[in-house]
C-alpha cells in the first residue's frame, strides 16, 4: 500500500489569504506554494468526486455525507486560478488500519493515498480578487485538524481483531468508534449482519495487471449505523496495488446497517474480494 509519510496536517488559512496578495498569474504561484501536495480534510466528508461551492464557500447541489475516514481527507495535486473559479486537483486520501510491526502488536490507523481523484471547484466574484473572501469560503470547505490526533482517538479497539478470533465470543462489542458508537460482532439472533445494498467490483492496478496477478484480498471492515463502511483493513492483501483497489472500492459500498434489539449498531464484518483477469 502507498501511505503518506506524514499524519499532521495544519491547514493555514493565514497561508491561503497570503497566497491571494496578488492577482494572476503571481497569485496561483503563491496558492500553489502553500498547498501544494497538502493533505486538507473537508469539513462535509463526500465520498462525491466532483466538488462545487459558491463564492461563500456554500456547496452547490446536494452533498451526500460520508464518514471521515472515506470522505474527508483529499492531497492537492493541481491548482488552477481563472477570472471566474478557484479549481483544486486532489486526490482521495482513506484512512484504514494497518498491521502492527510485529506479529504481537495491535493494527493502527493509517492515512493511504489512493488514485481517486476530486476536483473541487470555488466560483469568484467578477472583479479584482478578494483576498479575505476567498480565504473565509476556503475556511467554510475545509477545516484545521491535527490528523494524528484525530486518527489516535477515532477507533479503540476492545479486543484482538485477526480473524483467527472471530469465531469466539461472538455478539460482544470489539470496538468504539469516534462518538464513543459501540461496534459489535455478529452473532445470529443477536447482533445481526449487515446487508449489502451496491457492492462495485473494485478496478485493477496497472503493475498487477501487467505481472498478471490474480487472487484473493480479504478485508475487515466496520459497517457504522447508517450502513457506510468506516474502518477500513487489509486482513491479507495480495500487493501491487491491489489492496489499495479493494480499499478504494469497499469504502463506496452501501448496506441496510446491522441492528441489535431493533436498533441500528455499527458491526465488523470480513470481506473477501477476489481479483481475477479472466
């Protein structure tokens, strides 16, 4: 998997206003200075590859929420600066757990960089360029988080989650996510499955493709209330690219959520995605 060397990311709005001390051309250059590959973490998660906001920074059109670890962060690739629009490049950014270093320890949260990507787009007014407006719309579509931070406190595991002990102890809660939102495991008659309600076949890589790999990827995913996927995890991958295919894709799929007494609960389940060019 491809993974971003750095977890905190400070999104300056005192950078972007300065970025806009000139117009044109010097303008863009400053803007492209400061958030050149930055990762920036939306204040809305959409799992929507195309962005569009107002001049206040307003979204334009219906914007479906996502949880933050699918839809919230994206990494600037390419910015442009016209007479009418502020166009960000970006690429999706998903934050899933990976193994720990030895076989013993714990999987932790990670940011992967995907090759998804979004584009986002901020209409300006006719006129000269207004540096303040620009950076406030900028500061009502994203938002300063310290990504670290956020990771260290959005999943707390209850127990040891490797396959092996799934069959154990089925029905209890394996898990808290941001919100203190128990997660649980499945057990019939209990806590019962989610269902799955569009499931796309993830795409291939181009290296696998060319080294004609085939197989098995299996995942574990949490499947939160409202039937998104919101933990994200490589159980046993395949490599070249593959893994970060089957994540990309997992986290678009949609469920009837799991539900316990009724009620709808965020439940951890194993998926198998097979990759086959045939």
């Amino acid at each position: 998997m491809k993974r971003k060397g750095s977890l905190v990311v400070w999104f300056a709005l005192t950078l972007v206003c300065g970025a806009f001390a000139k117009a044109g051309d010097a303008a863009e250059k400053q803007l492209k200075q400061a958030l050149d590959n930055q990762v920036l973490s939306l204040r809305v998660p959409t799992g929507s590859s195309k962005l569009h906001f107002d001049s206040n920074g307003r979204a334009v059109g219906t914007v479906v929420p996502v949880p933050w670890t699918t839809g919230g962060l994206l990494q600037v690739k390419e910015i442009s600066l016209k007479h009418d629009a502020l166009r960000i490049e970006a690429q999706r950014v998903l934050v899933a757990l990976r193994s720990g270093k030895s076989a013993s320890s714990s999987p932790s949260l990670a940011t992967i960089l995907t090759e998804r990507s979004v584009f986002v787009s901020l209409d300006l007014d006719p006129g000269p360029v207004d540096s303040k407006k620009i950076g406030a719309a900028l500061g009502q579509i994203f938002e300063p988080v310290d990504i670290r931070k956020r990771i260290a406190s959005y999943w707390m595991p209850a127990i040891t989650t490797t396959p092996d002990v799934w069959s154990a102890e089925m029905g209890q809660i394996v898990g808290t996510l941001e919100g203190g939102r128990a997660v649980y495991r499945a057990k019939p008659g209990v806590v019962e499955l989610p269902k799955t309600l569009n499931a796309p076949d993830p795409e291939y890589s181009e290296d696998a493709r060319k080294k004609h790999l085939q197989g098995t990827t299996e995942l574990m995913i949490v499947v939160n209330e409202k039937g998104l996927p919101e933990i994200l995890e490589v159980v046993k991958g395949l490599g070249e690219g593959l893994d970060v295919k089957a994540l990309e894709a997992v986290s678009e799929w949609r469920f009837r959520p799991g539900n316990r007494d009724g009620e709808p609960v965020a439940v951890m389940l194993n998926v198998q995605m097979t990759f086959s060019l045939y």
